[in-house]
C-alpha cells in the first residue's frame, strides 16, 4: 500500500512540470558540484539569483504574453531605451532619487507596451509581427535618444549605482524587487478576474469571447505589463552594470522566450505558472554559471539556450499530444 502510494507520489510530482524541473536541476547541481564544489557556495548561489533577478522579472512579462498565444520580441529594445532613458536621467538630473527612476522605467516601459498592445488589440497586427518592428523602432530610438554616446559609471550618482546592491535581511534590492514581482504577478494570475481572462484567451479564444471576455483589453494588458517589467528591468540593469550602452540587452528576449518555455508555459498559450517561469529562470542561471565550470566557452551559452528551448517546445509537444489522446480515448469511452 506504501509502496503504491510512493509511486504515485512520484508519478504525480514528475507530472508537473515545475517539479519535474527542479528534480532536473537538483540532478544537474551533481556533477557539477563533484567538478567544482564551491559552486554551491552561498556566495556563488547569491551570485546566481542577482545575475537571474532581471531575467525572472523581464520573463514574467514574457509569460503573460506568451499565455495569451502572443510573443513579445521587443523587451530587449524596451530594456536598452529605458535603461538609456534612466541613465541619462541621473547623469542630468543627480539629484532625483534613485527609487524615482524605477519608477520613470516603469512608466516608459508602460508607454512602449501600451504601443505594442494598442497595434495588437485594436490594429489587428499579429502580435510577432508587431514586436518584430517595434524591436528595431526601440533600438533606433535608444540611439537616437543618446546620439550614440554612453553613460558611464563616472557619470551616475553612487546612490543610484549602489541601489541594487544594498541589502536588507542579507538580501540585496535586487533579489527582494525580484521576489516582489513574483509574489504579486502569482497572486494575479491565479486570484484576479483578468489573470484568469488572460488563460481563457489563450486556451480558447472563442469561448472565452462567448462568456464575455473582452479579448482586445485582455491583449492591452499583457503588452502593458510585458512593457512595464521590461522598463523596471531597463532601470535596474543600467544601475546593476553601472552604465548603459545603446546595445545592452540585444538578445535578451531569447532568454526571456526560454525561460517561460522550459518553465512548461505553452506557447500555444492557456497554460503555465510563474512558479514554472522562475524555475525556468533559475535553470537558465545554473546552466549559463556552469559553463565556466566544465571548462565550456560562455560563446556557447546562445548555442545551449536554444537547445534548451527546442527540447522543452518538443517536451511540451508530447505533452500535448498525450493529453489529447487520453482525451480523446475517454470521449469515445
């Protein structure tokens, strides 16, 4: 009786994709840690978690869009204008206080996906094609806006440096701005009216439509907060680095895409979690710290993410396929 219920324990726990992945990627953390043992370290897993805070924020917005069955290619773009935007701000402008410039990010993020969404809601554009575009509108805006020039480490104020980094409870801003988005956007999407609007739209558009969900707000909202993430994500990364430079975050939205896929999201859309996307997140991190490590050049890091994103898009096929199967077996039964 133990016994059958152990393995159903375990065939319950590898059903789910986020335990499947955090079993995966404790496997994973093995021989790596035989190789290299001060890989776990609490210092190199602080490491860890701050490089991947941006990537979990950033691909939280991701995944609204993606489960709405959209995509949205121009964080990256959004990232570098507002990064800029923020940058040149606090050279200008020294004393406004750092805090505020999160909060100019949000807001230009916020603008720059109202744009998206607008051309996606009301102007009928495929949501691909209109972030395909606006991912070169954005980037040529961000060299415009800073005449191609850089905003140096020498030219920001150290409080605005030093945001990130601070701690609180031995945990930096970064980690617990991270953390904040997480909870919040979880508690959205699973107790919120609109968040559950957003997996009617994605899973069945059409009845979603027949019980009254208005499709072309639902899409004006995930644009919206796929833009306001990626602007706080924008004003973070140029305080983290110390600097903003007109190709920073070129790319940026293939990791983004990975992490919400390898995180079970369907890019189908209707199905997926932000436990999933952290996860996601988080292996993304191990992989990419690793590299190093078993002696792999960091050049191999795009090579490795699409591989990872191409196995996860196949896993989530067979999925599918076995779901409709036994659907479809029980239908006829």
């Amino acid at each position: 009786m133990q016994d059958n219920s152990f393995s159903a324990f375990l065939k319950k726990s590898f059903a789910r994709r986020e335990s499947s992945l955090l079993i995966l990627l404790i496997l994973l953390l093995v021989p790596i840690t035989v190789r290299s043992p001060q890989f776990i370290s609490m210092k190199n897993i602080s490491t860890i978690l701050n490089d991947m805070a941006i990537l979990v924020i950033v691909s939280i917005g991701e995944f609204y869009v993606i489960l709405s069955n959209g995509i949205d290619l121009s964080v990256g773009s959004v990232i570098a204008f507002t990064g800029m935007a923020c940058g040149m701000l606090n050279e200008a402008h020294p004393e406004l206080p750092a805090p505020l410039l999160l909060v100019v990010g949000i807001g230009i993020g916020a603008i720059l996906g109202l744009f998206n969404g607008v051309l996606v809601a009301y102007g009928k554009i495929p949501p691909i094609i209109t972030t395909l575009g606006t991912v070169s509108i954005y980037r040529g805006m961000t060299f415009l806006l800073s005449g191609g020039t850089w905003v140096t480490a020498y030219e920001m104020t150290d409080s605005y440096i030093a945001l990130p980094r601070t701690t609180f409870l031995g945990i930096s801003v970064l980690l617990w701005i991270a953390f904040a988005v997480i909870a919040l956007f979880y508690y959205f999407s699973r107790y919120t009216r609109t968040g559950r609007e957003v997996y009617a739209i994605g899973g069945n558009p059409n009845a979603a439509k027949f019980v009254g969900v208005n499709e072309s707000r639902v899409r004006l909202v995930v644009f919206l907060i796929s833009g306001s993430l990626s602007g706080l994500a924008g004003s973070l990364w140029t305080a983290r680095y110390a600097s903003a430079v007109n190709e920073m975050a070129t790319g940026f939205e293939m990791q983004a895409v990975a992490a919400c896929v390898l995180g079970g999201v369907n890019f189908a859309g209707g199905a997926g979690g932000i436990v999933g996307v952290a996860i996601g997140t988080l292996f993304l991190g191990v992989i990419t710290n690793a590299l190093p490590v078993i002696y792999l050049s960091v050049f191999w890091q795009t090579c490795v993410q699409g591989l990872i994103v191409l196995f996860a898009l196949a896993m989530n096929t067979i999925s599918d396929q076995r779901k409709n199967r036994k659907l479809l077996a029980q239908r006829r039964g």
